[in-house]
C-alpha cells in the first residue's frame, strides 16, 4: 500500500551546529554488490539504512547471499563468490533505485539463471534501453517492456563477452552495469564515457583486487578476476545528502554550520565549486582518506550568492543537486543560467519540470529550457502548496526553499525522502530549519 506524506515547512531560524547525514547511497549499493560476489566476509560500516540500499540488500538476500545486520549502518556479508549466487524464487524489487536497476541487470545478466527486475512506479517509467542494449552488445539477453522500461527479464546462461563499449550517456550506472558484466565476460572488457563520472566502481573493484585500469579515456577490466574482501568498507556520508544542508545554511542568514565526514570525491563535489563561483562560504576541513574515499567536513556560512552560468562540463559532478542549485540561484542576486543538464528529465522524476513548477509557484522567475533553466534570482518568494512529484531530492529542496520563505509551504509527495536520507525531518529540525510532517493517508 502506498502512503503519501506531507510536510510543512517554513522560515527557520539560522541553521547551526554539527551535524552528520547519512551514508553515501552510491557507495551502499556497491558495497553490498561486490562483497556478495567476493570470497570472504566484508564488514560495511555507515551503510545507508535507506529504502533504496535495503532493497538492494534484501535482493540479495534473496539471492542466498547471508547478510548480517548487528546495528544501524551495519552490515556483515558473507561473500558467496562470483558463482555462488542461488537463482531467485521470484522478481527482485528494486524500489525506487535507479542504481540498484541498471547496476543488478550488468550484474544478473552473467549468471546460470535467470530473473527478473521490478521498481515502483516512478522506477517503472525510467529508460532502461540505455543500459539493455550495450549488455546486448556483450551477449546478454535482457527484454524489457514495449516502452524500454522494467520490469527487465534476465535470461541466464549466456556465454558473455567482452569488448569496446563506447557510452552514448555520461552515466556512471551505465559504466558500472558493463563492468559487472565483465566480470563474467571472456576477453578484455573497455568502456569509454563522454565525459567522466563518479568512479566508485572502479575503485571498489580494485579494492576486492579485479585488474581495471583507465588508459587514454578506456576504463578496461581484464577478464577471470576472483573478488577477494578487504575486510571493512567504510561509507562516508553521502555529499548529495549535505547538499541540502549547504544550500540552506548559504541562503539563512545567520548560518553557521559544519557537515562531517562527507565524501568529497571529485566526481561528486560539483555543487561545492557551483555554490563557491556563486559567492558562498564553505570550507573544506579536516580532509582525510577513508577506505580508499576522500573525506572531510563541510563548513558552510551564510553568504550574499549571485548567479552565474553552471558551466555544461560540470553537470555529470553534479548531477543529483539540481534540485537543491535551483533553489540557491532562486535566492542569488542575478541571472543563473544551467545548459547541458537534460538526464535531469529521467531521474526519479523531471527534475527540470517539477522544480521549476514549483518555485514558480511560489514567486519565483524560471524559465524552463530542454537541457535545463534560466533562473532570475531575488524574488520574494511566498507560501503554498508544491508538489515533490515523489522526488526525494525535489521534496528536500522545497523544504530548503521554505528557510526562505515569507509564509509556509506545504509540500506534497514526501514519503520518498525514506529512500535517501533517514532521518532528514528530524536531522533538519535539529540544525534549526523549520518542518513538520501534515499528514498521512492510504
Ligand atoms: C549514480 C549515478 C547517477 C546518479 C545516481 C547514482 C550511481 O545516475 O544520478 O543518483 O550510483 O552510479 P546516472 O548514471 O543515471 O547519471
């Protein structure tokens, strides 16, 4: 049964004190991935307890991997290899997870069985072609719906293989989907990105000792590599998650706060140069290495921003805190201008429509384009009612827009927030901006 959920949300006091968000979604969905596949048991530490990793922990479990959960943010894994998957009872849901979707069928298309993946609705409008045909491209047979979208049925047992796989997107689902497969594909398996994206995978390959190397644009996994644990894996906590907490504390004015412990891997870290160019005031504390991530804490004080022109190369480093930006260049003094940001469309939902919708509602000066938005900052904006469409990171940035606003906004469709970030009404509260949940009905 599906709930809806409303919030309210108004103008807050400043946002101050310390405060630490949840693990980084990227990195749980991963991290359950490739410590299922490995010899050996991995201890996660900071898994996100979100909707979105539970599902993909849960499908696992489903596939006979033993997981292990001995408090909040754990998880103890007891690898099964890379052929020791048991084929599923019944179709694996992946919720509302783009990345649990497109990175299981990579990983289920290499297996003896077959399956099939499910998601809710918003996950079941999502284009899957995208990562179905260059999976064709190795031998996989995954069908889809007449639309290209799930439900996706896995047809085990194919011999795949590897080769050059030339990305149409810059999609770092996309990418890891083809390495997972190749895990299980003869031969050399090379991706090429149009332009480079977060490289947890990667990373987290080598860490479980697969041969991948990135020469001359070509990420190249050498075949027959057998995952060995590392033993621990610790998630920082998720910079798409702080993001919400930059921006507010950038437009409250009295604002001091410090974030700690995000994850700051230059793949991800877009926005904090974005909100820099604009006149913010962030500090980047205590940087450290932590399994293998980049780590630091976030100072952010309030501060004068102004627009400016997101340059089009940044958007893959950014591409989850639109929402929160359009808020930021809502209350900057000035023209924001964002280009190149069209997969904004096909994210949980049309981020580009239902924040412009939304903003405008309350008085704000956006004008829509195909690929993104021009934002004409400084206009009071006032209360209502907007609708999140069930977009977690949309309903976030509308509570941020309330900070700022000259009467309550309700915001409707909120229930999702559960998917990313445990937690945010009351972590928010906490750090003084003003929520409150309105209602909850069938
Ligand atoms: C993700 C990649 C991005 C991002 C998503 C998480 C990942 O999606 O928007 O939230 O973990 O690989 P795309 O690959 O579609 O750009």
């Amino acid at each position: 049964m599906s709930v809806t959920l409303d919030w309210i949300a108004s103008a807050g006091g400043p946002l101050r004190g310390t405060i630490t968000v949840p693990g980084d979604k990227s990195v749980s969905h991963r991290a359950v991935m490739f410590a299922a596949l490995a010899d050996g048991r991995t201890d996660i530490h900071g898994f996100l307890e979100g909707e979105d990793t539970r599902a993909t922990a849960a499908i696992f479990t489903q596939l006979g991997v033993r997981i292990e959960a001995p408090s909040p943010s754990r998880r103890i894994m007891h690898g099964v290899g890379l052929h020791g998957l048991r084929a599923p009872g019944a179709p694996l849901d992946c919720g509302n997870a783009g990345t649990g979707m497109r990175l299981l069928a990579g990983l289920l298309a290499g297996q003896a069985f077959d399956s099939v993946l499910v998601g809710d609705a918003s996950l079941s409008k999502r284009p899957m072609r995208r990562v179905v045909e260059p999976l064709a491209a190795m031998g996989a047979r995954i069908v889809t719906s007449a639309a290209g979208t799930a439900p996706l049925h896995i047809q085990g047992g194919q011999r795949l293989h590897g080769g050059d796989l030339v990305l149409p997107v810059a999609s770092a689902q996309l990418k890891s989907a083809l390495l997972l497969a190749g895990l299980y594909a003869s031969g050399v398996t090379r991706v090429r990105e149009p332009h480079p994206t977060r490289d947890y995978t990667e990373r987290m390959l080598k860490a479980f000792g697969a041969d991948v190397r990135e020469v001359d644009g070509w990420i190249s996994l050498q075949p027959g590599a057998v995952l060995r644990s590392p033993g621990r894996i610790d998630v920082p906590a998720d910079f798409s998650s702080a993001a919400f907490f930059m921006v507010a504390a950038s437009i409250v004015p009295g604002s001091d706060v410090l974030i700690e412990d995000v994850g700051i891997n230059p793949r991800r870290t877009g926005l904090l140069d974005t909100l820099r160019d604009m006149g913010a005031d962030i500090t980047v504390e205590r940087r450290r290495e932590s399994g293998g991530e980049p780590v630091a804490d976030l100072r952010v004080r309030h501060a004068a921003l102004h627009g400016i022109d997101v340059p089009p190369a940044r958007v893959p480093d950014m591409i989850d805190e639109f929402p929160a930006l359009f808020v930021a260049a809502a209350f900057a003094r000035g023209t924001t201008r964002i280009t190149g940001a069209e997969e904004l469309r096909v994210k949980e939902s049309d981020r580009i429509a239902v924040m412009a919708k939304a903003l405008k509602s309350l008085g704000a000066d956006i004008a829509e384009r195909g690929d993104g938005a021009v934002i004409q900052g400084g206009a009071p904006l006032h209360g209502g009612v907007v609708d999140s469409a069930g977009d977690h990171r949309c309903a976030m940035s509308m509570v941020v827009a309330a900070q700022r606003a000259q009467a309550p906004v309700t915001i409707a469709d909120c229930a999702n927030v559960a998917t990313s970030f445990p937690g945010f009404v009351e972590l928010a509260s906490g750090a003084g901006m003003s929520i409150r949940p309105l209602a909850s009905s069938p």
